[in-house]
C-alpha cells in the first residue's frame, strides 16, 4: 500500500510545476519516513468471534475477552465458566535467540514448517509459539479436548495472526 502511495506520488511530481512538485517531494518523505504502526496488544489483531470460529463455539456460547498485561501484552478468550480457552502473548522486537529460550521450556517441543519464519509446538503446554517479522507469538489453546485438535487450531490462529503482521 506504501508502495503504491510511493509511485502515485512520484507520478505526480513529474506532471506538476517547481513549487507543486517539492510539496510533493516532502510528502513522499514524510510516507518513507513513517513507521508502520502496529497494535499494541494481540486483542487488537482478532475477536471472539474469530476464535470462536477456530475453535468451533456455537455463536450462543459466550466468550470473554480480556487484554491483561503481564510481561508482554496478552489476550485472553475466557468461557462463561471462567476457563481460559485460547491465550495470546505478543513480544515485539523479537529476535531468534529470544524464540529459542522461550520454546527452551518445551520438554516436548516439535518444530513446525509453515508458521512464520519459525514455529515450535509444545503438546504438555498446549501452546504453539512462533517468530515473524520481528514479533514472537505465543498461543495457548486449550478448547478442545485433544491435543492434535488444539494443535490444529493454534496453527490456524497463527497463521491468521501472521497475516496481521
């Protein structure tokens, strides 16, 4: 999108006087120049409704959602019986090194392909935490009674979260 506004503008420089075209030369500055602001918290990247599609709730079951923030901001989807059904921690800045000590804790930890740059699932957690663009996920679910299930959807609500990023 940034590109775009890019090249329209630079078109326009061309088409336009002097005096028009350095006012539009200090906009297209101002475009490069602006960071790409991003949500402070993952309660800000998806719903309940959005989890209760992953995670296959009826739309009469109600779901509660709660932005805590612990270490890192966290979202959390609690049912009406106060369970905790799927926990999202968001760490910006995040590097590698800081993944590999995070999933250092996954006694039985599996590597994933197809989740951002780097995904590891732990099925004794219940949690699949990954790496992309700069950010490290945690996701936490524990709505289905299987784990290959909670798997599943954990997958599917990463790589939605990828898309936001």
């Amino acid at each position: 999108m940034k590109k775009i506004a890019i090249i329209s503008l630079v078109f326009l420089i061309f088409s336009c006087n002097n005096d028009e075209s350095n006012v539009l030369k200090d906009r297209i500055e101002e475009v490069e120049n602006t960071e790409r602001e991003f949500a402070d918290s993952p309660c800000e990247l998806i719903s309940t409704v959005e989890v209760k599609g992953f995670c296959s709730i009826p739309s009469d079951i109600e779901i509660e959602q709660l932005a805590k923030d612990y270490t890192y901001p966290t979202c959390v989807f609690k049912d009406k019986s106060g369970i905790s059904i799927v926990t999202i921690v968001m760490v910006k800045n995040a590097k590698e090194d800081m993944f590999e000590i995070s999933t250092g804790v996954y006694k039985d930890g599996i590597s994933i392909d197809g989740v951002g740059e780097k995904a590891k699932w732990g099925a004794k957690m219940s949690q699949l935490s990954f790496l992309a663009k700069g950010y490290m996920f945690h996701v936490n679910v524990i709505a289905l009674s299987d784990s290959e299930e909670n798997k599943k959807v954990a997958m599917d609500i990463a790589r939605f979260l990828v898309g936001k990023v």
